[in-house]
C-alpha cells in the first residue's frame, strides 16, 4: 500500500525540480500533463501547478515532503501542502530506550537501543543520534507549518551525530550502534557514562545500503569501521574484491566477509596509496571510501582520473581534520 501528499505549486517549481533530477541523475518520465521523477524510492510528480508526491509509508511521504520544500523555498516557490501534522514528531524520528553498553572492541563501545526498530531495516545504514544536553530534559524536533523538522534551539539544542546501524533485529526489537573512543569525543563520553533506561532520538534511516556489485573494495579508518563491517556481513558469499582499514588489528577481530574478499590493516597516510594500487576489474565494481575530507576529497579524483563513473563509487567525509585544515 502507497501513500500520497498533493500540495500547490508555482510555474516557475518544474525548472528547479528538473535542475535537480538532472544533478542527482534521478529518472525522469513524461506523464499527461507533466512529468515524475523517481526519488529514493518514491516518486514526485508535477501536473501543471500540482505537486504530488507517492512513497511506500508515512516515514518516506515525509522524507520527500521535507526534501521537496526545502528544494522548491530555495527556489522562491514555496509549495502549500493539502496537510501538514503541525507540531507532531517527524515520523523519521523514533524515541528508543538504552538498554546496555558494551566493549566491542579496544576502540569502539556498542550502545544496544530497544523499542519500535522495524522501520530501520531498510533504506539506509546511518542514522541520526539525538542527544539531549547535559542536566535538562529532552526537547524534540517537530514538524512546523511549512513541513519540515524545526529543532530546539539554544540552550535546548541536541547534540545528532551520524552513526551506522551496526546491527538489528527488529522481531526482538533492538538494534546495536557502535561508537568510535576517540579522545574528547562528546558521544564517545555519552556512551561511557548513559545508563540503562535513557531516552535517546534516532533520525534516520538514510544513507547508503548495501553494494550490489561483483567486485567491492573498502577504504577507510576508524570512523569507517562500523559501515565497512555492517555491508560485509550483508554481502554475497560470492563478492569478490579487498577492505584497506587505518585501525587497530584487534578491531578487525571476527570480522565477517566473504571468503574471496581480502582484508588489510594500512597506516592511514597509506590509505590513499593503497588506492592507487588498486587492481580494478572493467565491470560490475564499485570502491567504497569514508574517513576525513581531506582522504575523501582526494580518492574522488583519483577514481574520476581512473574512469569510474559516480554510479561506481561511494565517497563521503565522515570527519575534518582541522589541524590539517588551518594548515593548507
């Protein structure tokens, strides 16, 4: 069963809409009266001065209507939404319960999280912690009139970092987010000092999922670890390809991957190196890359010099070295 959301919409919405299809090479088709276009699952299409949007649940109608006014408010065309839950939780955003933290690791703790996860199974590996401040009650993001998430603000405002579903089982009702122990790290001290029973906010899910290719390699550090591990655990035994990692040995331990799959520690000024050397098949591949700006920035041209296309490659900058920053 689909839902639907129609809203109104100024002439001047189709240049943005398709200005944006064209960027993010979402598929585009003609239909009377307009054209749709196929977003992260959904659809949204453009009748005239009508505006509607399909997704598969509540969760991703509003995934879309979020995305659509803030694409369509940039562009001077604000849409007015035939209903707007004004006030109400996002539907993205699930309140859930700690209920232990563990070693996983040397460097990382496993925070396990209970309640309502099924929706966290698919479309996405990351979510959004929400962290309420140190000493005062949660506020949580609302929907304002306009459609989208307004956040608490000032003294209220939540700390909501991004972190990588590490494991779930929706039937028994929990799921499991590793976090990184790096010096200074204010969800690292959180996940040293939360105790059983606390509330914390999970946004999501989004992101990336799991690469459908014959050929899959890996670069990253620390940072990178829980991703890495969550998709090599879900590939086919059959995957072929190597995961470069600037991590401790021990954390590599009981790593689970297919057998034709290949494994390495690198120091991480070698990371990049190691991704020059790659052997890359001609086909069916795709190279994976997450850590700081500055390795994703560079391992984005590299891939670009080596002819794969952007459908090939998945890059991100999980962190920013400031001290290399102030440097450059």
């Amino acid at each position: 069963m689909r839902v639907s959301l129609t809203a109104c919409l100024p002439g001047c919405a189709a240049v943005a809409l398709l200005a944006r299809a064209e960027a993010d090479d979402w598929p585009v088709r003609a239909v009377p009266g307009g054209f749709a276009v196929q977003v992260w699952g959904g659809e949204v299409r453009l009748s005239g001065l009508e505006l509607r949007l399909e997704a598969a649940d509540a969760c991703q109608l509003f995934v879309l209507q979020e995305a659509m006014t803030l694409l369509f408010e940039a562009a001077g065309a604000r849409p007015v939404w035939e209903r707007v839950a004004t006030g109400d939780l996002p539907p993205t955003l699930s309140l859930l319960r700690v209920e232990g933290v563990r070693d996983a690791s040397p460097s990382f703790r496993r925070v396990r999280l209970t309640g309502n996860v099924s929706r966290f199974a698919n479309g996405g590996l990351h979510v959004r912690l929400l962290l309420p401040p140190e000493g005062r009650p949660p506020e949580w993001p609302v929907i304002d009139a306009s459609g989208r998430t307004r956040w608490p603000e000032g003294a209220a405002a939540l700390h909501a970092p991004v972190y990588t579903i590490r494991a779930l089982d929706p039937r028994q009702g929990w799921l499991e987010i590793d976090i990184f122990q790096h010096p200074g790290g204010r969800t690292a001290r959180w996940s040293r000092e939360v105790q059983p029973g606390a509330v914390v906010g999970v946004m999501g899910p989004g992101g990336g999922w799991i690469p459908e290719a014959g050929f899959c390699a890996f670069f990253g550090d620390e940072t990178a670890l829980p991703a890495i591990a969550r998709i090599l655990a879900a590939l086919p035994p059959t995957t072929r390809g190597a995961a470069h990692l600037s991590v401790r040995p021990s954390d590599l331990a009981f790593l689970p991957r297919p057998p034709g799959l290949s494994l390495a520690c690198v120091a991480r000024p070698r990371l990049l190196e190691s991704l020059e050397r790659l052997d890359l098949p001609d086909a069916d591949r795709l190279v994976w890359v997450a850590g700081d700006r500055g390795l994703a920035d560079a391992a984005r041209d590299r891939l670009r010099g080596r002819g794969l296309h952007k459908r090939e490659m998945s890059v991100a900058a999980y962190w920013q070295d400031q001290a290399a920053e102030s440097r450059a």
